[in-house]
C-alpha cells in the first residue's frame, strides 16, 4: 500500500498545478496545510513527499463533488456573474465553502439540472442553432413567393428540441410540419470555430415589421459570417439585442450593401463598424490596459472583489455596461478623488 505521495502526484490528485501544491505548504492555516515529511531534508530525497493519511485529510477542502460556481456557469455556457445573479435572486440554492484555499459558492447538480426551467422563465439569451435540422434563429424559409422565418428554437434536451416558423401573415408553424409543407430554407450555416478574442459588439434592433425586413437580413449575416457559437441574442417585446465576437463581414461594402452599413450602424449601441478593403469590421472597442499599484492595495482590491464573488475583469465588464450618465458620475468621482489628492512634484 502506497505510504507517500510526492508533489506530482498530490497535483495530480487534486487536479491543481504543483505551483499550487507549493502554496498549500505553506498556507496560513495549519488545519489547511499539507505538511511534508522531510521539508528540511528534501533536496537530498529528491523533493518533497506527504504522507497519504496527510493528503487525505485535507483533500475535502480542495476537491468537492458539488460544483462551484464558474464550474456550473462553464456547464450551461454562461459567465460566472449570471449564476451569482440566480444566487443572489434566490432562484437556485447554493451553498457557501471554501475551494482551494478561497471562499466560494457551490451547487448541487440536481439543481443546475433543472435551471432549464429557469432559462425557459429568463430566456434571456435563446437558443440560436440545432446542428441536426441546422435551422437557425430568424433563418429564412420560402415557399414559392411566401416567406417565413424561424421564430422560436428552444433545447429541451439532446434528443428534444422544438422549432417554430412564423409566416408573413403571422401564421406560425411547427418546424416538422413546414418541412413536410414543402418550406425550404434559403441558406444554410457552414460550421464556425468560436472567436477566443475578448467581448461583444452589441447591435439593439426594433422589432422587425415584417419577414423581409434589412434587419432580419442583419442578424443573418452576422449568424452567416460570425457563426452562432459568437453570437447572444436577447429578445424583448420591443427590441432584439444582438451580441457579437470580432469579426469581419466579408463582402459588405459600402458600394454594394449601403443600406445595411447604415442601418447597423444606426442601431449599433457599443463597439465600432470599420470599413475594409475586403467587407466590414465589426469591433469590440475594448482595449486592455496595464496599471500598476502597491502590492499591498492590490491584495486589498482583489480581497474586495473575491469576498463580493466578482473577478477583476467581471468588474470592469460593470464599468462597460454603465449608461453614459452612470460613466460621467463615475468620471466625476474620480475627478474630486485626484483634485484632493497631495499634488507630486515630476522630479519627486
């Protein structure tokens, strides 16, 4: 029977990096560390080595089989924030423990299992494509001179899925019984790699009139071009927000697709529409940018944020998602801080 584990194998164990293995060496806890057995002598043994009953002790404090948060937000393919916001809304139950050394929300899986029920409530951000009809949301279908859309996609599970075209009299039909009506689509999506660069563009469009309006012809092309797995789209009564990765339209041009270019940008609300020689650069607008603060202030910020449930860059998305009177406040806050401020002379 195994006595002794070495860190590679604590690592393994744990499902961390050895870096992180270090760190439980030496945290501030005793009931958390790992203590090693030969912490002075291990450049001789060739590194360190744990007694297994040592490992065991601590490894329900760094493995759970519950999920935490970000764990369920990557499951159902939402940010961590929006699990916090059911948490905090009191639409899903949780509790709190703590996950390799840092307080954290957990969930059961039985619950995440039945947040279908909360997304059909929400539908906030709906299903956007089936691979196996490859139908896809606001998709065109014609019969003859009629024209209808697909209106309605909802999952109910791998094998379930229900599909609803509306026609231009306002006449929907179930997506089975419009294929065998003799509907077919006017284009079909090539499959799209997701776009690993950071953020959306966002587009609000009115509500379309009717089947073949430029709006509709929009959102296609951008389901076209940028592919469903870069796309969020959030409709309302009155407006359809369409989300959108970095990329280029290719082929809309100012001298063949004018129409289109200004309404998109008419109903653009956050990024930036950049012509190309090859089409249309639709761009996030965001920037990183690098600041440097004492160490001991950076640790404060990130404890703030960790003990509210927020990352850094979570934080500044809320800063993004300010209306421009809310982002002045913000700038005018920042204003009276620096004017309070001791003034420091350049050469100090």
């Amino acid at each position: 029977m195994i006595k002794y584990m070495n860190v590679e194998q604590v690592a393994n164990e744990f499902g961390i990096t050895p870096a992180s293995v270090y760190k439980l060496m030496n945290h501030n806890d005793p009931n958390k560390r790992l203590e090693p057995v030969n912490r002075e002598t291990y450049r001789g043994d060739g590194g360190y080595v744990f007694r297994v009953e040592d490992v065991e002790r601590i490894k329900p404090l760094y493995i759970k089989n519950d999920l935490t948060s970000a764990q369920a937000a990557k499951q159902i393919g939402r940010s961590t924030s929006y699990i916090h916001k059911l948490i905090q809304d009191g639409v899903i139950d949780y509790y709190e423990g703590e996950y390799r050394g840092k307080k954290t929300y957990f969930l059961k899986q039985e619950d995440l299992d039945k947040l279908s029920e909360v997304k059909a409530a929400d539908e906030r951000n709906e299903t956007l494509f089936d691979p196996k009809t490859g139908a896809f949301l606001f998709q065109l279908y014609m019969k003859g001179n009629q024209l209808a859309r697909v209106v309605h996609i909802k999952k109910f599970s791998r094998t379930r899925i229900e599909i609803s075209l509306q026609l231009d009299n306002g006449k929907v039909l179930p997506y089975n019984e419009a294929i065998s009506d003799g509907w077919e689509p006017v284009i079909q999506l090539n499959s799209k790699k997701a776009i690993t660069s950071y953020g959306y563009s966002v587009f609000e469009f009115p509500l379309p009139a009717t089947m073949d309006s430029i709006i509709y012809s929009i959102i296609e092309e951008l389901m076209k071009q940028a592919g469903p797995a870069n796309l969020r789209i959030n409709r309302s009564n009155e407006v359809i927000r369409v989300e959108v990765k970095k990329v280029v339209l290719k082929g809309i041009l100012a001298a063949t697709h004018p129409d289109m270019i200004d309404r998109m940008k008419l109903f653009l609300k956050r990024g930036k529409i950049i012509p190309k020689y090859d089409g249309l650069l639709i761009d996030t607008g965001l920037s990183p940018i690098t600041l440097y603060i004492s160490e001991d202030r950076k640790e404060k910020l990130i404890e703030r944020l960790t003990n509210n449930k927020v990352t850094l860059q979570e934080w500044a998305d809320e800063i993004n998602n300010l209306d421009q009177t809310q982002f002045d406040q913000l700038l005018h806050s920042l204003g009276r801080l620096f004017s309070s401020a001791p003034a420091v002379r350049e050469n100090e």
